[in-house]
C-alpha cells in the first residue's frame, strides 16, 4: 500500500514538472495542503558530487526574517552566570553536568537545539556520541558554541534555523508553516537559499547546488529553479 492519499495524488497531477520561481512553488504549496494539521513547509537542496568528498561538510544557520512557527525547545550547557542569562532568556533546560549525565546515561534529546559556552565544550565533548548523529551537538560554526548565552537563546527561538548536510549531499532546511502567509514564506524561502549559498565550502568548485524543491511536511515536492550563483 502508498504511504501517500488521494490528497496527494490530486496534487501530483497538478505539480510543476519543471522547476519554477520560489513565488510560483509557494503558490502551489499554499494551495494544496498535504495533510489538515499545519505543515511545516521545507526547502530540499540536491548538493554536488564535490560536497561528499572529503572535509566539505555543509552546515551553517539562517535567521529566518519571520521564524520558522515552530515551538523551539532549547537546551543550555553552562554554569555561573552564564547559566542565569541562559534561563533569563528563555531557556527550556539549563545544566551542566546534570544535563550531561542525562544525556550520557539516559540518552536525553528531549530539545530542538543544544547550546554550550566555550568552557563547558571540554565535557561536552562526552555527549557527542549521542547529540551528533541527531545534529544536536553545538557548533561554533552556527553560532550555538557562545558565552553569550542570552543572545544565543533568543536567537534559537526566534526563528534561527541550523542546518547540515547528510552523508549523500542531501539537504533539508525549515522556511516556515503553510499558514504563513504567501509573501512573508516567500522572504523565508529566499533567506533559506541565500544562507545554503553562504554556506558553500571554499573546496568546492564544481556545481554546488545541483537541484533544489520545496514541499510541505506531507505535501508534493515543486521543483525550483537554482540561480546561476548556486554554482
């Protein structure tokens, strides 16, 4: 049996077969819902051969300009006052080897995003095991390795997106809910494009982004067309 209904079918019918405009993708996205919950719309990028290779992992983060409308829960590894900033800001959970033991022992993920001051990475390291394969071990490189803890807090709940690329070259990022409206998902897209194209490692010098869709969490993927700088 398909995993996919007849929602989903209708709507394969009608989907672009040629990539379009990022307006013309959310357009369609909009108008045919996957599914009667709210979905989550993300942008899927096809990544070149020379990204595979080597050290040439993708990652980076991008503040989408009008969040990504989901509940982000935020773990903190600190201490000392730069715990207190953490929980000022909003912090769902703050700890350091409370939470580090959790994590080692129990295998806790029970959060979105992990953020760590320089100072506590030294026993951090201890989770990486169990926080890397899930994507959750902080990284300098999108900003989640901070002594400005409240910055980094507030920033991960008001809509900043990490990104990374799998082992294939595959690459998801979140842009926002199909509820949002056309313009402003529209902007998310764009910003979503332009932090990917960012993130290009200086190695790579073949096609960066070979293709690239968008689709709703049980929706139809709408091909998009790359500009030409994605190469």
């Amino acid at each position: 049996m398909s995993a996919h209904g007849k929602k989903y079918f209708n709507a394969a019918k009608k989907a672009p077969k040629k990539p379009v405009s990022v307006e013309e993708a959310v357009k369609f996205v909009k108008a045919n819902p996957g599914a009667k919950f709210d979905e989550t719309v993300d942008v899927y990028f096809r990544l070149g051969k020379d990204c595979t290779k080597g050290d040439t992992a993708v990652r980076g983060a991008v503040k989408l300009p009008h969040g990504s409308g989901k509940v982000v829960r935020v773990a903190v590894f600190a201490g000392g006052d730069h715990a207190e900033e953490a929980r000022q800001a909003g912090a769902d959970y703050v700890g350091l080897a409370d939470l580090i033991e959790k994590v080692t022992k129990e295998g806790w993920c029970d959060f979105d995003v992990a953020i760590a001051t320089v100072e506590a990475m030294k026993d951090v390291r201890k989770c990486a095991r169990i926080l890397g394969p899930r994507g959750l071990m902080p990284n300098p490189k999108t900003g989640t390795v901070t002594d400005d803890t409240a910055a980094a807090v507030k920033e991960a709940k008001g809509g900043k997106v990490d990104f990374r690329m799998d082992k294939t070259g595959n690459l998801a990022v979140v842009a926002g809910k199909r509820s949002f409206d056309e313009a402003k998902l529209v902007e998310n897209v764009k910003a979503v494009v332009a932090a990917v194209q960012a993130a290009k490692p200086a190695t790579v010098k073949g096609v960066f982004i070979k293709s690239m869709s968008i689709s709703s969490t049980m929706g139809v993927g709408v091909p998009v067309v790359v500009a030409a700088d994605a190469e």
